[in-house]
C-alpha cells in the first residue's frame, strides 16, 4: 500500500495549477472537513459513483448534439478518456490517486492545450456533467458544491 504522505507531498510542491485541480476537501456545516470522495460513500460507493457519473457524462457527450462541439474533439473510441477521466476524478475528489499514480502530475491544461477551449466548449462540459447528475439523481447539494468545483477546472482549461 502507499504511504499516505504520497499526495500531500505531490500538494506541497510548487506546480501551476490550483490546488484544487489534486483534492477537494468540503467544510462541513460541523467544521469537519470530508472530501467530495467520502461524501459519495467512500472506497466502494464512492469508486461506483465516478464510474458511474463518467460513464454518463460521456454516453451524453456522445449523443447529445448540444456537446456535438467537444464530442468532435475527442477520439471516435472513447474507452480511453473515460478511463482516465475516471482514474482522475477519483484522485481530484480525494480518493485514490489512480490517474497519478499512473500517469505522474495530471497537468490539465497543459495536456488540454492541443484543443482549442473557449466559453462555449468549457459550457458543453459542464452541461454534460450537470445533465449526468441529474440523470444519477445526485443530492442537490452535493451537485451544487461538486459542479461549482468542476467549473472552476473547466474555466482553467480554456486557452482561448
Ligand atoms: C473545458 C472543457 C473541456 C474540454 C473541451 C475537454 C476536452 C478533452 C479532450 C478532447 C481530451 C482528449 C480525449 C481523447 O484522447 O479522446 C481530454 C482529455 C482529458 N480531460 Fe478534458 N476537456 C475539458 C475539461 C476537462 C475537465 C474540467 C477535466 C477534469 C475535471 C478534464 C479531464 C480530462 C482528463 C483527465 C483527460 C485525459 C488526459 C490524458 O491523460 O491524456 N477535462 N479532454
């Protein structure tokens, strides 16, 4: 198993991209601090419910024709990008770091660079993931903290 210090050490060092592009941490109404992670259940509901929100998010993507924009952008396969967007969200939210693990630092918008991201594509992806917890019935709550978090990463991405 890996030694906990792991993902506060890849925090701690210096890298252009906000903090919250690794963890999310919620404040609680109590003042205890739980991660998006533990607040969707943790080890086994938490892992079922990323899978399940990437999944959905892509099945829409991939036939929603107001996501027709980024769908374009993306490989006709999308077994890979579902893959790693899963490994990543799983990390971001305060799980297991998989896509790290994997891959090294996520650099985002670096990686995301070769798209040409502006208001409009950054809208389709958050249309998407809205619509993708919508359709999972997410608590109210919880969708509203996780999609204010996520937009803050897509508005990052945009490069034009
Ligand atoms: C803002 C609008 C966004 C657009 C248009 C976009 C588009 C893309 C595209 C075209 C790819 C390549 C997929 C492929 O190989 O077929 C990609 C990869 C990826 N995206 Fe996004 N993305 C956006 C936002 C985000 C956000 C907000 C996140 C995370 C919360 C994210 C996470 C990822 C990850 C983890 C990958 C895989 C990177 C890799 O290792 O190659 N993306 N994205």
């Amino acid at each position: 198993m890996k030694p906990e210090a792991e993902p506060n050490r890849l925090r701690r060092k210096s890298n252009p991209e906000p903090f919250n592009m690794v963890l999310n941490t919620v404040e609680e109404p109590n003042n205890t601090k739980q991660t998006f992670f533990q607040l969707l259940g943790g080890e086994e509901k938490g892992i079922e419910t990323i899978r399940n929100l990437v999944e959905t998010f892509y099945d829409i993507m991939d036939s929603d024709p107001k996501a027709a924009g980024i769908r374009a952008m993306h490989k006709q396969d999308l077994t890979e990008a579902r893959e790693k967007l899963f490994m990543f969200l799983t990390g971001w939210t305060g799980g297991p770091q998989l896509y790290i693990e994997r891959y090294g630092h996520p650099m985002l918008r670096a990686r995301h660079l070769p798209f040409p991201i502006g208001e409009s594509e950054r809208d389709q992806w958050m249309y998407c993931i809205i619509k993708a917890m919508h359709q999972l019935a997410f608590d109210e709550t919880m969708m509203t903290k996780l999609a204010t978090q996520l937009y803050g990463v897509a508005d990052f991405m945009r490069n034009r």
